[in-house]
C-alpha cells in the first residue's frame, strides 16, 4: 500500500445565508453559485477532496429566513459538503425545526456536545468518518455555549459547553476510534478562535487531534495558527473566500506528514458559476424578491453599525425607536442582533429583513441606579476587550456612559445630563434572548430586578414596533453622540 498520499480539505464557517454574489472592486465576489464552481473545479483536479463546513449555515438572508432554513438545505443538498457540524444559528427556528431540517438534508450533520438532559441522549451523531482513497478521517462536531443560551426556554436540553468538558467529550470519541486505524482527526467546531486555542492548550497528544477547523468569530486568518503542533484555521465568513488544506498523510504513521494552508477568494476570476446551484437559488430569489423589494422608509444617508463592541449610528436609531415608540427610559438593544454593518439611504423591506433577523417581545424591567450601574460595568468588563465573544449593547439616548477602560471604572454616569443616583428607578427595555439569560449577560441576579416592580411584555414583536416607525417617519438620521464613550 502506497505509505504517503494527498488530500485536499476545503472548508466554510458562518456563511449565514450569504447566497448571492456581489461586486467588490469591479469583480463579481462570493455567491454560492461561484463557491460550489470553485469547490466542483477542485474535485475535478484533485483525486481526494473533502469539503465541510464548520457551523452557521442558517441566518443573514431573505431566502433563509422566509423559508426557515429549508431554502438554505437544499441549496447545501446541491452544492453537497462531506460534513457539517452545527453554529448556533442552527437551533434559531427551534430545536424541533433543527431535527426537520436535518432529515432534508443530505449530507451528515455531527455534533459530540448537545444532548437531552435526563439520559445524556446525544441529539446529533458526535462524528463522522470519512473513507478515501483507503484513508480514514475522523471528524468530531463541537457548538459553542451560545447555543444553550438561545434554547433556555428548553430545560430538557444540555451542553458540555466548558473547554475541559469539550474536550474531555472529544478524549472519549478519539479513544473508541482509535483502534480503527483513523489515519488523521480533525475537529470541526463552532466556538471561536479564542476558544479553539484555548481547547487545543489543552487536548491530549494521545488522542491524536490533527486540525481544528473553527467558526463563530468570523475570523480572517493569513496563515494558520499553531497551537501544540495543531494548526486552526476559520474563512472569516460568508461565501467570500473558502479555506484549503492540501495534506500529505502518512497513513503508516497516522499522522499529518506535511501541509499547505491557505485562504482562497471566491469571485470571477478564479471561479466559473455553477448553472445547477443558480437554478436552485433563483427559484428561491424570485419569489423573495416579490415580497421583499418594497421600499420602507428613505434615510438622509447610509447608517453604519461596523462594530458590535461600540456605539454605531443605526444601533442609535433602532435603539432610539423602541425606547420612545414604547415608553421607556433606556432601551438596551443586543449590538449583535444588528446583521448589517450599513444600511440606507434607501431602505427596503429586505434590508430591513437582512438587518433585524430575529424577533423578540420586549420585556419592560425596573431598575435602580446602582442596579445599572453593575450591569454597565458587568458589559464593559474586560473579558469583551481581551477577544471573548460576550453580549453587548446599543444605548438609547439620554443615558450617558463614559467608561475608563484602564481603571475599571465609571467616569460619567447620567440620564439626561443628571448624575444617576444609587437609588432612582428606571424603566428599561430587553429583548427577550437577553432577558432569560439576565444574569449571565448583565451580571446581577434577576430576582432583584424582580423586587423592584412587576416585569411586564410591552411589545410581543420589536420588529412589529420597528417597522411601524420607520413607514411613518421618512429622512430620519442618527450620528454617534458619545452615550457610550471608552477611554
């Protein structure tokens, strides 16, 4: 048996529905059209190819969201990855969709680390092993945390959703398999890079873990990093670009002889659309486009959101808009439920669509000034600066937050130009995903809240609320005007 042969790897992470092309720079850029040609031109030059796709395929497009995802499944039944593990924009319709949406699909879906709480019942097959060419690949599937946050209402679901928990889960599956003469292991994960690099710090040599290739964090890399002699890689995201391994295996050794990674862009010049996966996506597109091209509103030019981790100009406005059109004081608005970083002048229903993916009631929660207090501070922690994916907040106006990074502290703290005592209240507002996970996301336990005032729902539909404002007020604006300042 021949001792060294090649295989090439291609991979996609967070491609959240990102289907059509674009022009960027004069050229036509990402598409799945365009990805599934470069992928089929790779299968074509290369005897052993395997391509999957590390979480978060669902989400960020009209097509998926007015179809829950089964648009999204058949354009991947198409384009056909080897094996896909679960983001946690996949449980965003609903576990019981999730499990729908899996029997459509045509290719394997793994994950090792969510399962029903009362008998430890995996929900998904942990693994998947690929034969090649005589080679055996071992793929484990791990989800972020995050994903038990969106599924709280559910009590019967579970995660190990600690690093150490992780990878003692991933200990167990390599040493069951490693008696089937698994020539090399790559773990395909959905939980940041930060993270990857924290579970690779920690992963036994024994268990003979390869690659990790992650998702999550979006995080564009120019060459792989190298953690324990196990190199992570992710494809930032979208359809953009695609990652490539092309690996010698030593399959006397089991192991990784030799590798090449890198990086590749996804437009015009380096791919040739695939006719079949556009016939799938237009029939989707033309009857979204029908319903979603209506324009709703016109600002007075182009609002940004370019960051999640900083005061933006449309997470100004929409914040804006639920705190008057509901009667509260401050509305914290999740920065990460905002999809566009931009949008305007001319608004239509599928930007709109595009930018607020999710709907959530609205909870109105009385608070104290020394209660916000803790929770500015608890969001402003330095875990949010130091690469760690946490929750974050758009500030209506009036409140008034200048944060000293360096000495942990409050600089300025008013509503209104007033200082905010220990003991006023304040009639905030939260989405609902941030409200069942208060204490996790704001850092004060939500029984004291509740001793305040009785929690009430103000609106069943933000997005109703939204909406409604921006058909009625046309040239609206919004600039940054330093409610939330860091120094």
């Amino acid at each position: 048996m021949e001792r060294y042969k090649k295989i090439t790897l291609l991979h996609s992470n967070d491609m959240h529905g990102d289907f059509t092309a674009e022009t960027v720079d004069e050229k036509l850029t990402g598409g799945v059209s365009l990805l599934s040609g470069y992928i089929s031109r790779v299968r074509k030059e290369e005897k052993n190819t395997v391509y999957c796709i590390a979480g978060d395929m669902f989400r960020g497009s009209v097509i998926d969201s007015d179809y829950k995802g089964i648009s999204t499944i058949e354009i991947m039944n198409a384009i056909s990855p080897d094996v896909v593990t679960l983001g946690n924009h996949e449980i965003d319709y609903g576990l019981s969709h999730l499990l729908f949406l899996e029997k459509c699909a045509k290719f394997p879906i793994i994950n090792a680390n969510l399962y029903i709480k009362s008998n430890f019942t995996r929900l998904f097959n942990p693994y998947k092993i690929i034969e090649i060419d005589g080679m055996k690949i071992l793929f484990i599937g791990i989800i972020t945390e995050e994903v038990i946050a969106q599924a709280k209402k559910d009590e019967l679901i579970g995660s190990f959703v600690d690093i150490h928990e992780a990878a003692a889960e991933i200990g167990r599956i390599c040493n069951a398999y490693n008696s089937t003469d698994i020539d090399f292991t790559v773990l395909l994960t959905h939980i940041g890079f930060e993270e990857d690099k924290q579970l690779a710090a920690i992963l036994d040599s024994n268990w003979g873990v390869d690659i990790i290739i992650g998702g999550h964090s979006h995080t564009f890399l120019e060459k792989p990093e190298i953690v324990k002699g196990i190199p992570i890689v992710q494809a930032g995201t979208g359809t953009d670009c695609i990652g490539r391994f092309d690996i010698v295996v030593d399959t006397q050794e089991n192991c990784i002889d030799s590798y090449n990674w890198q990086s590749v862009e996804i437009n015009e010049h380096n791919c040739v659309p695939d006719p079949e996966i556009e016939k799938v996506l237009n029939r989707y597109k033309s009857e979204t486009d029908k319903k979603y091209g209506r324009v709703i509103t016109r600002f007075n030019r182009r609002l940004t959101h370019p960051d999640r981790y900083r005061e933006t100009e449309l997470g100004g406005l929409l914040s804006d808009i639920l705190q008057e059109s509901l009667g509260l004081d401050i509305m914290l608005m999740g920065s990460g439920g905002i999809r566009l970083k931009e949008m305007g002048p001319l608004v239509t229903f599928a930007d709109f669509t595009r930018c607020l993916p999710y709907d959530d009631p609205v909870y109105m929660l009385t608070v104290t000034g020394s209660q916000l207090k803790k929770m500015m501070l608890y969001v402003l922690r330095d875990e949010v600066w130091q690469g760690a994916h946490t929750e974050f907040y758009q500030l209506s106006k009036g409140l008034k937050v200048v944060y000293d990074r360096q000495k942990k502290q409050l600089l300025e703290f008013s509503f209104n130009g007033i200082p905010i005592t220990d003991s006023r209240p304040f009639k905030i507002g939260l989405e609902k995903y941030h409200f069942v996970n208060f204490e996790e996301f704001l850092g004060i336990p939500l029984a004291e809240v509740e001793a305040n005032r009785k929690i009430t729902v103000v609106s069943t539909s933000e997005k109703d609320v939204i909406e409604e404002y921006l058909t009625t007020h046309q040239h609206l604006d919004r600039e940054t005007d330093g409610r939330l300042t860091l120094i």
